[in-house]
C-alpha cells in the first residue's frame, strides 16, 4: 500500500534554497516527513490526487506563482491544505490565497512552534476531512443496496414525517410504510432514527463531484 495516502507530507514549495532548507529540518525535527521543490512547476511534476498532507507555499516565485498555483490545484481538484509564507509586503497578496483556498498564513520572520502549530492543524483537518468523505462513501454504498421505494421511504422519514403521512402520500398502508422502515433500517445498519438522520446528512455533505 502506497504510504503516500497513509503519513502525512509536508510539502515545501519555495524558490529559496536556505528557506527550503531550514524548513525541511525544521519539520523533519517533529519527525514529520518533507518533501521541498525549487518550483511551482517541479511540484506539479510529482503531485497527485489523493496524497496526504499539506502544503508549505512561498507567495512570490519566478514562473508560476504561489497564487497561480493554488489556481490550478484547485481548478484541478487537488488543492491540499495550504499555508502560505509571506513577507510583510505580501499580506495582500496572502489575503488573497486565503479566498482562493489557503488555509493560513505565516508572515517572515516566522516563530517555529507558530509555524508547525499551523501545519499540525492543517494536517488534522484534512485527517478529518478524509475519514468523514470515507464514512460518506460507505454510507452511499448501503444505500445503493436499498429499493427505490426503500429510498424513497427513508427520505421522508428523515425529513420528519410519520408513517402515517408517508402511507398517504404513497398512497399505501401504514403496515406496509413500517415494513418499509425496517428495512431501511436494516441495510442502513442504523440503530435509532437520529443515526439514520446523520447518515442522510453525511452523504448530503459529501457529495462526490
């Protein structure tokens, strides 16, 4: 199994050989793994979708900028949790990676603990994100073993409504509605009505593109 989408990187993107540098050992140091690029473009070259981790970006680079990258991670669908290293001129600029997607920033000169703080929260949310999108895909599945009817049936009952008002709008029987609920129930493996209500709404969250 790849490790890659297991440990968690760090990568490091910046044009500054002692910034990438001091960085990398900076990082290695809370026994976090790194991986540095001299550019945006290097790290396009060996970035793919699904890799755990997150991304440490300088703002200003030759060719492809900071912002320019996230850009196009993000029009690719594979923008990663990202902080941005900025200068004080750069805040702007920083402001701006923030409403295209960043994370957070770190103004230079940066404090260590500030820093990997920063990237220790960046990498639990994405932990996060990955283990709610993996509960979301194996909700879908039990759902697909469910009748039209059976999905049909369990929409209405989360959204409150009671056996009897389903039976009508079906134009069924109650008995028939119960039957109905306890199979969603069942295949859902849902053992209460509010855990069947929180299973709707995590897929309803995460739907896939």
């Amino acid at each position: 199994m790849n490790n890659d989408r297991l440990e968690p990187v760090v990568w490091v993107v910046d044009d500054d050989e002692a910034m990438r540098s001091s960085l990398k050992w900076l990082i290695e140091s809370v026994g976090m793994r790194v991986e540095s690029f001299s550019s945006a473009t290097a790290f396009l070259e060996r970035h793919y979708p699904g890799r755990f981790g997150c991304l440490l970006l300088d703002v200003r680079m030759p060719g492809i900028s900071g912002l320019e990258l996230l850009d196009l991670l993000r029009k690719d669908q594979m923008l990663p949790p990202t902080i941005i290293i900025t200068g004080h001129g750069d805040v702007p600029m920083a402001v701006r990676a923030l409403k295209a997607g960043a994370v957070d920033f770190i103004e230079k000169p940066f404090n260590d603990e500030v820093l990997l703080d920063a990237i220790r929260r960046a990498v639990m949310a994405e932990e996060k994100r990955r283990i709610s999108r993996s509960e979301a895909a194996r909700i879908r599945d039990r759902v697909t073993h469910l009748t039209p009817r059976e999905n049909e049936v369990m929409q209405m009952v989360t959204k409150g409504q009671s056996n009897k008002e389903i039976a009508n709008a079906l134009g069924v029987s109650a008995k028939t509605i119960e039957a109905h609920r306890a199979r969603v129930m069942e295949k859902m493996q849902a053992d209460s009505l509010a855990e069947l209500v929180r299973m709707v709404i995590a897929v309803e969250q995460h739907i896939p593109d």
